[in-house]
C-alpha cells in the first residue's frame, strides 16, 4: 500500500515539476481554454439577448405573450385546451360592454382570469401599480388611457366614472375606483384600449364567463404557429363551422428567424462556435504535447508505464484546465454584463421601457465551462493517444531526426529555402488542416455574419416598398349610408386632378410608378353558394347585401400565384384565373378548418357582382344591377407567410376582397376607379422635400367636402429611420460574435507557426551550422506564413463562398425578403489583414527564435 502511495507522490512530483518547467506552454493552453470559454458565454449570451429584446418589443407591441387563441371558446373546450401537453399556459378573456368616460376616453371592458392576467398580460406590461380588479366596482387600467382622462397623477383607490353599455343592450353609469394601472406599448390607432374588470362585476350583471371571447394559450417558444392551428382543431370539439382558432404571435420563433434566419441556421452558428473553441484548445494541447514526446520517451525508458504516464499528463493539465476556465468565466461575466444591458437598452428598447435583459446567465455561464472541461480532457486523451502510441526509442528520437532523409543539397539556392518551406508546411498534414481549419472556421463566420448582416437587415425588406404611397384607409365600407345617393359606379376614390398633380411632380420616377386599380360592387351572400363559407366567417351577417372590393392583378402576379399554389399544393382553379373566367375571395385568416374545407367545394360556383346602386335599392332589386357573374376560383388567406407580394389597398378582417385578372374585370363592365397609387423618387432627390409636397396635396383632398373616404401618405423614409436602431443592434451583434471566433482562429494560427518551429529547433540549429544563414532562416519563416496564407485564403474563396452561398440559399427559402450579397468588400479585407498577421507572426517567429546555435551551445554548457 505504501509502494502504490509512493508512486502516487512521485508521479504527483514529476507533474509538478513539468509543469514549472514548461511555464510558456501552460500559459498558451490557459489562454486557449480562458478565450474559449469566453466565446462560448459570451457568444450565446450576446445573442439571447438580442433574441429576448426582440421578444419583448413583440409581445409589447402585441399586448400579450399568447401564441394562439380560440374564438368564443366554451368551457368544455377551456377544460381541453388546459389538458393539451403542448399548451403551457391557458386564461380567458371575456368583454363585457364598452365604456366612456366624459369625451377623453372610449373603450371595452374586459374580464381576464388569474392565469390570463398574471401569466398572458401582464409580461407585456411594465411599471404596473396596485393589483387586478376583485371588487364589482373596481377597474384597472393603462397609464395611457389615464393620460387619455386627463388624470395624469393616478392615485389608488380614486374614483372614475364611466358611462357603459354592456354586451346584453343594458345601459348605466357606475362609479369605479381604481385598483391598479400600468404601463403599455399597444397602439391604439389599431386596437381599442381596454379596462379591466373584476369576475365579481360580472356575477352582478349577470353576465356568464362562457362562451368566452377567447380562450388565450402559450405554446412553446418554437413550435410552428401553423401547425398548432391544426392540432388544436384536431385536439378541441368546435362548437360551430366558423369557429375560429387564431395564431396570435410566435415571438420567440420569429425574433431567431429574424437575427438569422431561421432555427436552423440559429444552431448551425451554435456548432460553428462550439467547434472553433474544440479546435483551439485541440490544436495547442496536441502542440504542447507534441513538443514533450522526447520527455515522455525518457520517461518510458525508465520504466514508466502508459497509465502513469497518462497521469503525469492529465496532473499537468488540470490545472490549466482549471485556471483557464475561471479566467475566461470573469473575463465573460464582466463584459457581458457591461456590454450587453447597455447595447440593448440604448440602441434598442427605445420607447418601449426597460429591457429585462439581466446580462448574466449562470446555464450558460455553467453549460460553457462543462463544455469546455470535457472538451479539454477530450483533446487531452486525443494527444496523449497519438503519444503513448510511440516506443521510447522513437520519442527519444523524435525532435532530433527528420522523418524524411533528404540528400545533401546547397542551402544557398532560393529554390532550396522555398522547397524546404513548403516541405515544413505540409509535413504533418493534420496541424495543416487543424490551423488553417480553425482561421477557415473564422473567416467562413466572418463572411457568413456579414451575409447575415446585409441579407437580413431589415432594410432590404423596407426597400421593396416604394419610396412614397398615397391612398384610402377603409374604402366605401365606412359610408353605406351615402350610397348610392352620392356615392355610385362613377364616383372615383383618388380624383383625376390628385392623380395629374402626383404625375407632374418635379422628382418622381415616372417609370416607378404604379397604381391599385378595381372597383366597388354590391354581392348578395344568399344569392351564391359559393359566399356560403364568408357569409359564415364574418358576424353580423343576416342580410344579404354587402360591398365587395375588386381588384384587378397584372399577368407577372398570375404567374407568381401559379407558382405559390403548387409549391404548397393549394385547391385554386388557376387556369380559370387565368383566362379570365374566375375570380379568388382574399381574407386575412377568417375561415376556420371546417370553412376552409367548404370553400374548396365552392371552386367553379358563380359570383354574382351587382352595381353600387342596389345597395341603395329600398324594394330590394338587386337582381336589376347586376353586372356579370365570374367562377370562383377559389379562397386564398393573404397572411400566409408565403403568399406572393401584392400591393392592395383597404383589406382587412371584415372585408370581402376579390382579385381578378384584366380581361375578367372587363366582363363586368364597371368603371375602373384608382385605389391607391406608389412610387419611387429620383436617385438625387430629396424625400423630405417630396414629403413635404404630398403631405399638403393628401391635407388639401382631406380637406374637400364629399370625398369618399380619407386619405393617407405613406414614406418609406422615415420606416428605414425608425427600424436603424434595430438594424445597428444586429450589426454590432453579429459583428462582435464572428470577430471574436475570427481572433480565435489568429490565435490558432499564431501558436502554430510558434509551436512548429520551436520543435524543429535542433533541426534549424543543425542547417544553421551547415551554412543556413539569418537571412535565409527569415525567408523560409516568411515563406512558410505565405504558404499558410495561400492554403487559407484559396480555402475561403473556393470553401467558404460554398458555405455562404448555401447558407443564403438556406435564409431566402425561410425569409422571403432576404437578399444574398457576396461579402466581396470583407473578403479584400481578409485578404490583406490576414497577409499582415502572417507576416508580423513570421517576424516576431524570427526575431524570437533567430539565435538556435548559440541558445544550444548555452544550454549544453
């Protein structure tokens, strides 16, 4: 037992004292696994940040973390939908009535459960004061609708009035008092302010929970929107056809697709990094074990075995295992946590309260130092394998003798000093693809980021809009009243003279320009079977009569439509289309599974389109207006995210919106009436100017008394402006990620050069003493960085490219408006960085390593 204690110690000391002796070599690794450890923390840090900023101005501007929802939902389905295992959290959301207060304020009150308001709400809302409603004469609600009121120092417990109407016709005033309020980021141009009531308010008025509005649910982070739509009609018992399930917002889903691209590319950058910290730390501690084979071999000579000598090495190298992990997890504590609540917060969150980003996360802090402890102790038995494979003689040998003979030649020739570089290069073929692997590594990230970068930038999306846009918010559907006594057939949207002015105005690209064109009809839902499934979709329907809107689309639309339909396999008669016989029903996500499936059935059914006068027909005549009949071809939902891009004007739930080609609108004879007119401006023009000149001609039309409806100006400009922080954000992300994967593969390259010839330093001193010259020694040294250099940068541009090519083909199929751009200028920077670094690294090499003969004479003395 005391032997085997001996031999512990003294293989404890031998460690030790190997340790001490090569200080440099442990230094290196340290540096390797601290810089190592850094990345992988500070990599996958950095970019969920930027994943959960992106969540949070999501849900913000939503108003909610809910990822899908069910219409009118009863409480069976409720008790379902809480059953589902792919549902995380479910709440209700019940309105009750609407409500005003004095002339400032008008909105709907609305009941929220406890798992609605605590789990779905209220992580969308900051600077929340006081607690959800419990009493029937309490309310909550947002600091905007206060300021709204006038009341700009709420109080709790303050009493506010209102005057309501509630959902079964009742009417009243009640005196509220205010039990909390909170701060919100919805935009009320769009959606209705809300206040929020207590179950106890319902229970008083007698109104029940179900069918609530909606059942609200949160899914996983991940998981495809479209695909929980169709589960959840598969999973729950619809209560009727045209019950409803809606994909709210997939948040998460959406803010990694928008950093880069989709989920996959997302972990394929995740492997990339994980890999560049492998090969560092393999590559320095297959150097440093190259350069102990000779010791190890002295070792086995005197009778060492193979596991002592394992111990020996695994002894060393804990504690630079050790040292290099806590290093890297302060250096990556510290900068993150300086970097990045301050990057997101300054250039991102702006306008939409704090960023909850804390900037230190422990999983990755903890994930990254497992990783790399395994991936060092890995590395480690990979060298030590390709050590203890040597017999003791060889080792001994190992750095004395060239494994190659090679025939006495004149060391003075050039050509010699250039042969003897390339054969240093490429004879250990393994260090050569592991160093010039890594630097590939960082400069495919490089230019991969950059591609990312400019691909994904939002602006690319931003400028496939035209510059400018003017026309109508609602169309006809806001005056029934005004048909067709003073709005008919002939009654145009944008006026002759608001088209001449656009055209004739000084700085815009006549070529650019393009206009919505169509008309308005009257359709009769109980005249055609094939309205059957809208009739059913929309509410509020028991006439027949309603407005349709009718646009026509251009032959290049056609055929992009032609291509989505069977790419995705839709049931649409696209000759009919085509030839202009039919006409396809547009909606925004309004037929439930069981109405899509009815208006499949409908395709070759007519539709009938009546003139705007039988709207206004008090005998009820439609059938004396009519225009034509055209077959339906068909229903198509214009938020599918691949829907071709089409410009429309006022669409919308609610709005029944036809498509139809030229040839099929000519049928109908009705007159062709402008909807809404876009385009760009001259390259060297001013778009403020051009603003300021269609704002005053939108304000003069808006102004006129009689025009159908109110009009809007639209500048691409000021969307590039509001979104640049976002961008920059992105940028500096991505940026700062692949520059710190790049260093670590200059790291790489760095110890190589250093590595390799320090192991060859006998080797050097011996042709040293057979005539080699200083000046020679420099050329092979620089000789051999450029040789590392043309391996690297042919890799780049023949591997790399194919990588980024694939990974933009990759990104376009999952973002429609990503554009691949080669990263030619980065690549010209790589070029000529990259060629400096090997020369700077060849000549700190030399200058270190110039003196070998007298350095040998010195230690043999």
């Amino acid at each position: 037992m005391s032997t085997r204690n001996n031999n512990q110690l003294a293989i404890k000391e031998l460690a030790q004292a190997y340790y001490k002796e090569n200080r440099r070599q442990n230094r290196v690794l340290i540096f390797a696994i601290a810089m190592s450890v850094f990345l992988l923390y500070a990599a996958f840090s950095i970019a969920y940040g930027k994943i959960r900023s992106d969540y949070l101005i999501d849900i913000r501007g939503m108003g909610t973390v809910a990822t899908v929802s069910l219409e009118n939902g009863s409480k069976t389905q409720y008790d379902q939908m809480r059953s589902l295992s792919y549902i995380i959290d479910t709440g209700i959301k019940k309105s009750v009535g609407s409500a005003t207060f004095q002339k400032y304020w008008e909105g709907q009150l609305v009941y929220l459960d406890n798992d609605a308001y605590e789990k779905i709400m209220m992580p969308a809302y900051t600077d929340i004061v006081g607690s959800y409603p419990q009493k029937a004469d309490e309310i909550m609600l947002s600091a905007s609708s206060l300021q709204q009121m006038k009341i700009e120092h709420p109080e709790i417990g303050m009493e506010i009035e209102l005057r309501m109407i509630l959902s079964d016709g009742s009417e009243g005033t009640v005196l509220f008092s205010l039990s909390g309020y909170y701060t919100d980021y919805i935009d009320f141009s769009v959606s209705e302010p809300e206040a929020y009531v207590s179950k106890t308010f319902l229970e008083q008025q007698k109104i029940p929970v179900f069918p609530a509005d909606k059942i609200m649910a949160v899914t996983g982070s991940l998981q495809d929107e479209r695909g929980i739509e169709t589960k959840l009609y598969s999973d729950l018992t619809m209560e009727y056809a045209a019950q409803q399930v809606f994909t709210e917002n997939p948040m998460v889903k959406q803010s990694v697709e928008g950093v880069f691209g989709s989920i996959s590319i997302a972990v394929g950058c995740g492997i990339v990094v994980i890999l560049c910290a492998f090969m560092l730390i393999f590559n320095v501690v297959s150097i440093t074990m190259g350069k102990e084979i000779r010791q190890y071999g002295l070792l086995k000579v005197l009778g060492t075995t193979e596991q002592q000598l394992k111990s020996i090495v695994y002894y060393q190298n804990i504690w630079n295992i050790l040292k290099g992990l806590i290093i890297g997890a302060i250096a990556g504590i510290i900068v993150v946590k300086i970097f990045l609540p301050t990057v997101l917060q300054k250039l991102f969150m702006q306008g939409l309260g704090e960023s909850d980003v804390a900037g230190f996360y422990p999983v990755f802090m903890a994930g990254a130092g497992l990783l790399i402890f395994a991936t060092s102790f890995f590395a480690t038995g990979l060298a030590l394998k390709q050590v203890v494979k040597w017999n003791a003689i060889d080792s001994i040998r190992y750095i004395e003798t060239e494994k190659n003979s090679r025939k006495k030649q004149n060391l003075t020739t050039r050509f010699l000093i250039l042969e003897m570089a390339w054969r240093n290069i490429t004879r250990s073929k393994k260090r050569l693809l592991i160093s010039v692997g890594s630097l590939l590594i960082g400069c495919t990230t490089a230019l991969g980021a950059v591609v990312i970068m400019t691909g994904t930038d939002i602006t690319n999306r931003i400028e496939q809009y035209p510059d400018f846009r003017v026309g109508i918010l609602t169309g006809i559907f806001r005056f029934p009243e005004m048909v067709s006594e003073q709005i008919n057939d002939e009654t145009p949207v944008l006026s002759a003279e608001m088209k001449d002015t656009i055209y004739e105005m000084d700085g815009i690209d006549k070529k650019t320009i393009k206009t919505v064109e169509g008309s308005y009809a009257v359709i009769d839902f109980l005249k055609n079977k094939a309205l059957m499934p809208r009739k059913q979709s929309l509410e509020n329907t028991d006439t027949g009569l309603a407005f349709a809107t009718l646009q026509i689309v251009d032959e290049s639309f056609v055929g992009e439509l032609e291509r989505y339909a069977a790419d995705y396999d839709l049931t649409i008669d696209i000759e009919s289309f085509a030839a202009g016989n039919g006409c396809i029903l547009l909606h925004y996500n309004e037929l439930s599974q069981e109405l899509a499936l009815q208006a499949e059935k409908t395709i070759g059914e007519p539709v009938t389109f009546y003139s705007l006068d039988a709207y206004g027909d008090q005998e009820g005549n439609a059938a004396n207006y009519e225009k034509g009949s055209l077959a339906c071809a068909g229903y198509l939902d214009m938020t599918e995210k691949y829907f071709p891009e089409l410009q429309t004007t006022s669409i919308g739930n609610n709005i029944n919106y036809f498509i139809m080609t030229e040839k099929a609108f000519v049928k109908l004879e009705f007159p062709k009436k402008v909807f809404d007119i876009s385009f760009d401006i001259e390259q060297d023009e001013d778009d403020a100017a051009i603003n300021q000149k269609l704002s005053q001609l939108v304000q003069k039309e808006n102004q006129k008394i009689g025009v159908m409806d109110t009009f809007y100006l639209e500048a691409n400009y000021t969307l590039l402006d509001s979104e640049q922080n976002r961008i920059d954000t992105a940028n500096i992300i991505l940026g700062g990620v692949s520059l710190v994967i790049l260093v670590i593969g200059i790291m790489n390259y760095g110890n190589m050069l250093s590595a390799t010839l320090s192991i060859r330093r006998k080797e050097v001193a011996v042709l040293q003493s057979l005539g080699l010259t200083k000046s020679q020694l420099c050329r092979m040294v620089l000789y051999e960085g450029i040789g590392y250099w043309i391996h690297l940068m042919s890799a780049t541009l023949i591997i790399g490219s194919t990588v980024i090519w694939l990974l933009g083909k990759a990104i376009k199929r999952k973002l429609l408006y990503f554009k691949f751009i080669y990263p030619w200028q980065t690549f010209l920077i790589l070029f000529i960085v990259l060629f400096g670094i090997c020369f700077v690294f060849s000549c700190i090499i030399y200058f270190k390593n110039r003196n070998f003969i007298d350095e040998l004479r010195r230690n043999d003395d």
